[in-house]
C-alpha cells in the first residue's frame, strides 16, 4: 500500500548514494521532492529527471550543512509542510587512531553528521508539532551501536545520532510526529571515496569480495519506514551485509 503518494519529503545529501536513491524511490511513489547538498550540478540533473519521470514537484537547494544560516535560510524558502524529513548528509573522513587523527577532519564530521543534522531537526520539528503529522528519519549506521578503531570521531558521531535521535522521540512525546533511524553497515556509495579522500582503490577494497549493501537497499529500508501506517514508528533498523557480522567481522569470498 502507498501511503506517501503526494506528500513532501525533505532529503539531505541526495547528491549522491543513500540520499540520491532515497529522492528515486519516493519520487516513484509520486512524493514531491526538496532535496539539497553542496554539488548544484547533481541536484540540478537529479530534479530534473525525477520531475519529468514522475510528474512530481521537485525543490532543489545547494548549500553547506554546517552553515547554520544558510540552512536557516533555505527553511524559510520552503512554502509548504514538510511530512518527512531524512537526515541523510554525512560523511566519515580518514581512519587515524585517536592519537594521530586529523582534528580538522573531527571538526568536518562532527559539524556535518551531528551539528547539521540538529539544525534541521531544529528548523524543521516546529512545522511537524503544529501540523501534529511528520516524521524525521534520521541515518544512524552500525557505528553508532559499536566503536571501531579507526572511527573514533566517525563513531562518536554516529553514536551521537543516536543519541539525538532518542531524545527526540521523547522530546516529541505526545505529539504524531514520528522519530526513526536507520543503522546500516557497510553500504557502498562514494562514502569510502570520501573517507579516503579520493584513493579510490582503498575505497574499493572496502567492498571487495563481500557483496555489500547498496543505497537502493538502504533507500528501501527508509521508504518502508516512511510508510508504515501513521500510528507506527519503527525507531532503528539495523542492517548489515550478510557478510558482515560487526564494524570488524567481515568474511571475504574468494
Ligand atoms: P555519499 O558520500 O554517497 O553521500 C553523502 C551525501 O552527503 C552527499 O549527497 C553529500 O552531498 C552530502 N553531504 C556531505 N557533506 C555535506 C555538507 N557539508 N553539506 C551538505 N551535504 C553534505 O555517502 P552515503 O550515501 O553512503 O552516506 C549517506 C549517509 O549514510 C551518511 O550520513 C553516512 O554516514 C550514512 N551511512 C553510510 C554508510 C555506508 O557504508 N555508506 C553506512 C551507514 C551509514 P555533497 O557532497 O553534494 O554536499
Ligand atoms: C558506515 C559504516 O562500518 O564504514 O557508517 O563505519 S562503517
């Protein structure tokens, strides 16, 4: 059953893998569209194709997540209710022990994954609690259930995700507005491009031999929990590849 035909679905970071195909998927169930991320480029294609192909309104705004006003800004612009918002821009960059990281690369992740996720939540929650409807899915990742080392600041974030995302179903406690996070493993997307700042063979071998998730997987995860019936919320999901049994525990086929 559809239940999200014709309703608006904010997406953050659809330029690209779990964002883009979370935009494809609601787009073929005639939602309307607002999508952001920083590449105008890819929002301006993406827009356009999913406009022609469904009939559906798209709204697109390319801007910096950590800029808390330009995020403020582009709330503003936006003319109708919002019913779901994914929090999806994110990224882990490098994988130095705590000892050696990169404190810039810290302050990326933690102002990007964590920072730019509650000024949305932030900006956007107010429209929810007075049209008493909507729902914020929030990307968890199986990092934000298990430290790794290596991920020290990319796991506290993801902890942090977590965390916020608790809170805010009990901050929104008493209204219709649902709460959810999805928590996948290893899903391959430009993520490890990004983490290894454009190594694409380390990137690659992230994935090798394990046949790993993909963002359609993941987009179908958010879809479903978008369109549960309005009085159910699926708080987490966790999903790994079935090659893959913790952040470590990863079995490679020849
Ligand atoms: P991608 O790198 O493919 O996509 C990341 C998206 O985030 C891009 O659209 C990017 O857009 C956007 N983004 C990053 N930084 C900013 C910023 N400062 N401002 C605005 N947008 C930004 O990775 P995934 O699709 O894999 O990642 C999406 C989410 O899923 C992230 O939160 C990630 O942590 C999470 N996740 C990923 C997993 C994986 O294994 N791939 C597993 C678990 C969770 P642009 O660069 O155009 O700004
Ligand atoms: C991404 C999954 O294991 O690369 O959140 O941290 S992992």
């Amino acid at each position: 059953m559809n239940r999200l035909s014709g309703k608006t679905v904010l997406i953050t970071g659809a330029t690209s893998g779990i964002g883009k195909a979370c935009a494809e998927q609601f787009a073929e169930l005639g939602c309307n569209l607002i999508l952001t991320g920083r590449r105008e480029e890819r929002l301006r294609s993406l827009s356009g194709d999913l406009s022609e192909q469904y009939g559906i309104q798209v709204v697109m705004a390319a801007f910096d997540i950590r800029d808390h006003e330009a995020c403020k800004e582009f709330v503003d612009s936006i003319e109708v209710p919002v019913d779901v918002l994914v929090n999806n821009a994110g990224l882990a960059l490098g994988v130095d022990p705590v000892q050696s990281g990169s404190i810039e690369d810290w302050n990326t992740m933690i102002d990007t994954n964590v920072k730019g996720l509650l000024t949305m939540t932030r900006l956007i929650s107010p429209g929810m609690i007075k049209q008493n409807s909507g729902h914020i899915i929030n990307l968890g990742s199986t990092a934000g259930h298990e430290a790794y080392p290596g991920g020290v600041t990319y796991c506290a974030t993801k902890h942090a995700v977590k965390a916020i995302t608790e809170s805010t179903k009990k901050d929104l406690h008493g209204t219709k507005v649902r709460v959810s996070m999805v928590s996948p493993g290893l899903v391959e997307t430009e993520f490890s491009n990004i983490r290894f700042k454009g190594d694409d063979d380390r990137a690659d071998s992230v994935y090798k031999g394990i046949d790993p998730l993909t963002a359609e997987d993941i987009a179908e995860i958010i879809v479903f929990v978008a369109n549960r019936p309005a009085h159910v919320d699926i708080i987490d999901t966790i999903v790994m590849p079935v090659n893959q049994s913790s952040a470590q525990m990863v079995y490679r086929d020849e």
